[in-house]
C-alpha cells in the first residue's frame, strides 16, 4: 500500500497526495473516528462534507464508507473496499475508531491490503494513531472507555500493527490536544517507548 499519513487535516504535502493516486481514483471516506458518545452529529456531518469535498477538487471522487454499516458483514466490506482505489481515515477517538474496525472485520480486511502496491491509505489524527502497534501511547489523550457501539464494552488496545511503535499526532502545534501529547510524549521517554511525533502539517508518506 502507499501511506499518506497526516498528523492534522491534510497536511502540507497535497501535492505530493495527488500524485500518489490518479485522477479520478475512488476514495472511501471513513469517519467512524467521530462516532463518540456526546458527539455533536451536526458538527460530525460538517466535517465529513467537508474533507470529503477537498478530495474531489483534487480530482478524486469520494463517497462515506461508514463501518457500521458493515458490522458482523465483513466480506460484503471486503468487496465494498475491493472496488475502490484507497480508503481516508479522518480524526476523533482512536479507540472508539478501533472498535468500529473490530466489528465490522476492517482489521482482518486491513492485513490483506497491506499486500496490494495498488492500494491507497490514508488520514490524520486518528487515522495515523491506529496503524501503531498498541493504542497505549494515546490512552490519555483519547478516551478509551467510550463505548458508543452496543455490540462492544470493552476496550481493544491492540492496533493495526502496521508500525511497532507509537505515532503521536499535534506535537508542539495549535491544537487543543497538543499539551496531552506532550504529556504522551514525557510518558513515552519515560516507559523508554519506540514513538514518532508529527506536528500539525506534517505528512509521513510510505510508497
């Protein structure tokens, strides 16, 4: 697969994005991320329009690809994703967005596609914090008690395993979780913890 990993929104390298897939190309937006308990449907729809939008004036075509439409169904995901070229993954709750992947099979989904050259993924915040090999890294920055889905009550800390570290997005920046990350940070020297911070505009790419 080829990575685009944001610490916020999309980065400073859209550029960089646009040649990573061609134009046209299908793009699942997930949003599960922000499928919190208290939140706010309306600012959660916004975002989604949003973000969705600026990938199709990059020339991309988008469409919500909401995990919960596909719990306990995860070959219907598996073909659902096998017809586009790349996924998005926007920011929230790392945990409640592990969940989501859980239920609906993305994470048995996710080890298949690491395989495919052709493959797109990528996101911020969220999206970049699960590919880490635990979510522990991130457990007081991100509530890991938030149980929004009936299905799940229990918290999963294990991630998708794509690194054997931690990311830790909004490190040093103007962002209202950046001082719980630096406390993330501290911890992590402190547990002597593999991590790799990204302030907010920088991009980790993986072709």
């Amino acid at each position: 697969m080829k990575y685009y990993l944001s610490s916020y929104k999309f980065g400073e390298k859209v550029e960089k994005l646009k040649d990573l897939l061609p134009q046209g190309a299908k793009i699942g937006h997930i949003n599960n991320s922000k499928d919190w308990t208290t939140a706010n449907p309306e600012i959660r729809d916004d975002h989604l329009k949003e973000e969705m939008e600026f990938m199709d004036s990059l020339g991309f075509i988008s469409e919500h690809l909401d995990l919960k439409n596909y719990f306990g169904k995860e070959n219907k995901l598996r073909n659902k994703i096998a017809s586009l070229n790349g996924i998005w993954i926007s920011g929230g709750n790392t945990f409640v967005l592990r969940q989501a992947m859980k239920l609906s099979g993305f994470d048995n989904i996710f080890k298949e596609l690491q395989k495919r050259s052709d493959f797109f993924y990528g996101g911020y915040s969220a999206g970049v914090c699960i590919l880490s090999d635990s979510l522990k890294y991130i457990q007081f920055v991100d509530n890991p008690n938030d149980f929004p889905y009936q299905e799940i009550s229990e918290t999963i800390w294990d991630g998708l395993n794509l690194f054997n570290y931690g990311i830790l997005p909004h490190y040093d920046s103007n962002h209202p979780e950046s001082e719980e990350i630096g406390r993330e940070v501290k911890r992590c020297i402190d547990n002597k913890w593999l991590f790799k911070a990204l302030r907010d505009g920088e991009v980790l790419i993986i072709e």
